[in-house]
C-alpha cells in the first residue's frame, strides 16, 4: 500500500498574511496563509466554477477584468483562459504573495497581466478620479489569512466598485464560510442587494460566490 501525503516546499512570513506555505501534492502547488488554502487546490475548482457560471448565464464575453486580492493567481488563471483576450488587472498588497505565485503559480506568464501592488480599497476610491477605467468584471477575494478584510464590505466601497463596471458589467464576490453558519453569508447578500438590483448565490463546494449586476439577464 503506497500513502501520499502534501509536501510542504517552501515557507514565507509576510508582514501581511504571517506565515505563508506553498504545499505540493501530486504533482500540483496549493498555497495557505492563516490557515486558509488561497490559491490552488480546492480554490482554483471554485473559481472555475464561479466564472464558467458568469460566462454561461450572462454569456459574458469580457474584454477587460480587475481581480481585487490577485493572491498567487487562480482567478486570473481561470479568468485568463476562459477569456483569452481580456486585460486583467490583478491587486494585491503582499509582495510575498506575488512572488510565491510567479514561482509556483506561473503568476508572471498569464498573458495580458497588469500586476498592480497596492491596497485594493485604496485602489479602488483612487479609480473614481480616472473615467476611462471600467471593467466587464471585477472579483472582490479580500482576505488577511483566513479574515475578510473589514472595508471591502461597506457599502461605500460596494458603491465604488459598481462604479468600475461597464453597463453590464458583473461584480463577483468571494465569502469564506465559517462555523458561525449561514448568518454572515445572508447579510452579505442583503448588503449586495441594497447596491446591486439582481444578486445571485453560484453554488460551489465551499465558499459562496455572489455574483451582482444591475441590467436584467436575457
């Protein structure tokens, strides 16, 4: 009987996230940080499905895409192949984070890749300024470790991020659940629906991914 078990390959503290650990298990890299699988593994399977979902019921052909929390790059990965002609746009505050995904998770070879260091939320109300930047889909995976980063959930932040987007533009929203249950992921989606008119829950094994727009789907 042979056993496989995840080799940890290499270990990072950022000022950030703490400790940071890239896994490889056959064959293939995952990332955790607070205890959290952030990029690969089970992470990159939602995300598959999230976005496959976006370009199925919205049939979505987006040209242009901003990744707040770029983490190692499982969305943009994702994102890249099922839009292959779409700029991407991916922030993210942890330079370990960027450097652990360019040399485990081909972060630096996703074609059409601005990679922009920088804290999303101060991004985003610095984009308010800037008319010209709109963006066919913005997905929101702010964490700190295993927490959700405060301001990415208020309203005014919700408000400026519906300002990114183009006129049928989607805003995808990534929500780790917890042992506290359902509650924080029904406040969540209240929270969507006071900005967005039509919010949707995509199923996924995992985390839920709400998906708000504000044009009626066809």
């Amino acid at each position: 009987m042979v056993f496989f078990f995840p080799k940890t390959i290499e270990i990072r503290h950022s000022s950030i996230n703490g400790q940071i650990s890239v896994v490889k298990l056959f064959g293939a890299y995952s990332l955790t940080a607070g205890g959290c699988t952030q990029s690969g593994g089970l992470v990159r399977s939602i995300w598959e499905k999230a976005l496959q979902w976006i370009k199925r019921h919205k049939k979505m052909d987006a040209k242009s895409i901003a990744i707040l929390g770029l983490g190692a790059g499982s969305a943009a990965t994702v994102a890249h192949r099922l839009w292959q002609n779409a700029s991407i746009t991916g922030i993210e505050l942890d330079q370990v984070m960027i450097e652990l995904g360019t040399k485990y998770f081909g972060l630096g070879k996703i074609p059409h890749l601005k990679i922009v260091k920088s804290d999303a939320i101060h991004w985003v109300f610095q984009q308010k300024r800037r008319v010209r930047n709109r963006f066919d889909l913005i997905i929101i995976d702010l964490y700190i470790g295993s927490q959700v980063t405060r301001e990415s959930r208020q309203d005014n932040f919700l408000e400026s991020v519906k300002n990114l987007l183009t006129t049928q533009g989607v805003v995808l929203v990534n929500h780790l659940i917890k042992k506290e249950g359902e509650g924080k992921t029904d406040n969540l989606k209240e929270k969507l629906a006071r900005v967005f008119s039509h919010v949707e829950r995509i199923p996924t094994l995992v985390n839920a991914i709400f998906a708000g727009w504000n044009i009626k789907q066809k």
